[in-house]
C-alpha cells in the first residue's frame, strides 16, 4: 500500500521498482507498456493531489540522486542533477560548489522530479518556480526511448505533471550562493493586502488566520559581502543568531508550537479555535535570522494537513484573499491553521499555473484528523471566481473543460504529449481528469 504524506491518498501499485540506471527505467517502461499498465513515477509524495496513484507500476528513482556535473557560460551557471535528488540534497551540494537556487524551495522531502512535474515555487515577485530554472531534461518516453527534449519542447516538459515521460535529470540555471537576512514579523492584515508589500523585499510571504486582523510577514533580503576576513567576533555573533533561529517560519503565527496549539484546541473546542488563533497573532513576536536563503527559510511542517492552493492573477490577488478570508470567518470553517499568501513571477511553462501572468498563491490547510471537504470546497468557489487556477499537487475539483480554458497553450502540449508518450503509458484517472486523453 502506498500513500501520500498527508495520508489523504492511497493506492496498490500492482509493482514498485527501483531501476538503478537509465536502461533499467527504459527496460521498466517497455515492460508495463507490453502488459498494458499504466507507469507512474513516484517522489516522496508530497503532493496532495491523485497525480501518483494507480495501480499500475511505481517508479522509485530514488537510486537516481546527486548533482552529476556543470556547465553554462560566465555568470550564467548551470547544474545536471538528478530527478530523485531530493530538495535538502540539492541545497546543500549547491552549497558545497558556492552555487544556489535563485528561488529557493523550504521543504526538503520533495524531490527535484516531482517538484518539477507540479509547478512547485517559492515567493517573490521577480522570482519563478524550479520549473523555471529548468535549460534542459532528460527521460524516458512512453516506448521506452531515452530522450533530450528538445529546445522547442521544453515549455511542456517543464511543467508536466509527469504526463510525458519518466524524469531522469534536469540541467538547472544556479546563480552564486550568498547570505540573507530573513526576519518574521507581524503586519496589519490590510497592509500586507496592498501591493507595495509584495514589491517590497525579492523573497516575501504571509500567513493570516482568517478572523485576525494581525498577520504574520516574512521576508528575506540579501546581506552584502564580508570584505573582511578573520572577523570573528561578527561570524560568532551571526553564528548565534541564525542558531537560535533557524527556521524563521510564517507557517504558524508565533512558530511550530504555536502551530501545534492551534491544532490541539482545534480538535478538542472547535468553537474556540478564532478566539485562540486571534490570540496567537497578537502575540507574534520580531524575530530574524541571517546565514545561507535555503537554511533560515526552512519550514519543516509541524503537523500533516490536506491543501487546496491556487495561482490568482496579481490583480485580483487582494480581492480574492480578502473574500476568502470573509467567507471562511463568516461561515464557521476557520481552521488551526491559517491561510498561506505568496507571489510568484508569471511562468513560461505551458502547465505551469502561473502561466504567462504574474501570480499570487493562495493556500489553505485544514489539519489531518478535520472533516476538510467543508473548508477546501468553500476555497474552491471563491479562489476560481477570481481566475484562479489550482496547484497541481493541491486539491481541487478542477476539470478537463477548466483546463481548456484556463490554458491557453495546452493544445501545444497535448501535441508534444502525442509524441512523447502517444500509446498513454503515463495516464491515469486523475491525469484524464485534468488533461483529457
């Protein structure tokens, strides 16, 4: 039985295989194709949505991990690193070359294929998602081919929802590794709704409880070189610090223990949940952090949660939250968690929700052990009244005709997918939900 982190999916794979190189994915591929299964690549499930179940046969690429080597042109670096890498083995061998994600992703489960299939991004308005570091892929198609894709297909492959082919290694754009000053702290609810907030700070995000009118801010800003060496009184002092604080999260008003009691009352007096998480934000402290962007933004989840998240035009970006916001305080589904806001640079990824128009994320978690059906279905409704479009590793009750219009370049992928995998070796039912046969 294989299920997702959340819990909230499951299925029985008639197989899981765990090829040690690329002719042994090849040898898998043409095997399930000649059987009639179905072939799903499998990560470290952290995705929400039904993309990985089936039962059919799993890939397990997680043999297949480590940056492999570098390439790119002066001033414009590039890495080959493989598809089961994961996140936290991607940062810190970047590290170790002086070399970083421009957008930085905070969990480190994830693995740098599925990352890649869903869209998965940070925050900032300047800043695109993993997709859009992506200069090169390479897998294995639906008959089995080990293929390069090509120039002209790279917007359909780079956001792919794994409908093409099997991921082997991605050639990533890297920029040099520097230092950050992250600090956390607590804004007005109608100031972080302006847009001079999000155009404040290249990495920034917040996290609003839905009756608060305090939200919790963070956001990263670069600190400039040490032009002196030997400085040990400065390195101690940042050495303490970024110890004390590592993991300066939004992801629960005053941290992870917060968080954490939020949850517990949660369950147990439902009714005092907006009492509590009102309390929780006014209570939020300043707190900051410096040392490398992929260290202090690291925000390990403290419980396990279902989400719905959507990509929202930037014009409609405040008016969405705040109706959100609204709705799920005036209708009694505040949870213990409180809702996710952050921005994203529009995407040249044909799949990619933040395609072609400069995004705000909205995000909304409803703890593990919570009926979430109430809650997420109501987020649906209003996020998809502004233009949203949901993430692709989050639940919703998106459709086939809802992609058609929302994607504007998916005739052009469904054109590349006959290509790369015409017999469908790759589908599933939630694949035909959303992408049609």
């Amino acid at each position: 039985m294989w299920t997702n982190w959340s819990g909230g999916r499951e299925c029985r794979p008639t197989a899981t295989v765990r090829p040690l190189d690329d002719s042994g994915v090849s040898a898998v591929v043409r095997r399930a194709a000649e059987r009639g299964q179905p072939v799903r690549p499998v990560g470290a499930g952290h995705s929400f949505s039904a993309l990985a179940v089936t039962d059919g046969v799993h890939v397990d690429l997680s043999a297949f991990s480590g940056i492999t080597g570098s390439g790119g042109r002066p001033g414009r670096p590039t890495v080959r690193v493989r598809a089961g890498t994961t996140l936290a083995q991607l940062h810190t061998e970047l590290a170790d070359r002086d070399l970083a994600l421009e957008a930085p992703l905070e969990l480190a489960a994830p693995t740098v294929g599925g990352a890649l299939a869903v869209g998965m991004h940070g925050s900032g308005s300047s800043r695109g998602s993993l997709s859009a570091a992506v200069v090169g892929l390479r897998l294995v198609d639906g008959r089995g081919r080990l293929r390069d894709v090509a120039a002209a297909d790279l917007d359909a492959a780079r956001t792919s929802l794994g409908a093409l082919g099997v991921l082997l290694e991605a050639e990533l754009a890297v920029v040099p590794a520097g230092r950050v000053r992250v600090t956390r702290e607590p804004r007005p609810v109608d100031e972080v709704l302006d847009a001079a907030f999000w155009a404040s700070h290249p990495v920034v995000e917040a996290a609003v409880f839905p009756s608060a009118r305090t939200a919790l801010t963070r956001w990263a800003d670069p600190l400039p070189e040490h032009t002196l060496e030997g400085d040990d009184e400065d390195a101690e002092g940042e050495k303490e610090e970024r110890e004390r604080t590592v993991g300066v999260t939004v992801a629960g008003a005053t941290g992870r223990t917060a968080l954490g009691g939020a949850v517990v009352v949660e369950r147990a007096l439902p009714r005092l949940v907006p009492r509590f998480n009102r309390a929780v934000s006014r209570l939020a402290r300043t707190v900051t952090a410096t040392g490398p962007m992929h260290r202090v933004l690291s925000s390990p989840p403290a419980v396990r949660f279902e989400q719905t998240e959507w990509a929202l035009p930037r014009t409609t970006f405040a008016e969405g939250a705040r109706e959100l916001l609204t709705a799920l305080a005036d209708d009694g589904l505040e949870v213990g968690l409180p809702v996710r806001l952050r921005v994203g640079a529009p995407e040249s990824g044909w799949l990619h929700p933040a395609h072609d128009r400069a995004t705000g994320w909205v995000a909304v978690r409803v703890p593990r052990g919570t009926d979430h059906a109430p809650v997420l279905e109501r987020a649906w409704r209003v996020l998809r009244a502004h233009g949203g479009r949901p993430h692709w590793a989050s639940r919703s009750d998106w459709t086939v005709e809802d992609t058609v219009a929302a994607y504007p370049r998916l005739p052009d992928f469904r054109r590349v997918r006959d290509d790369y995998d015409p017999d469908r070796v790759f589908a599933t039912p939630a694949l035909d939900a959303v992408l049609g046969d």
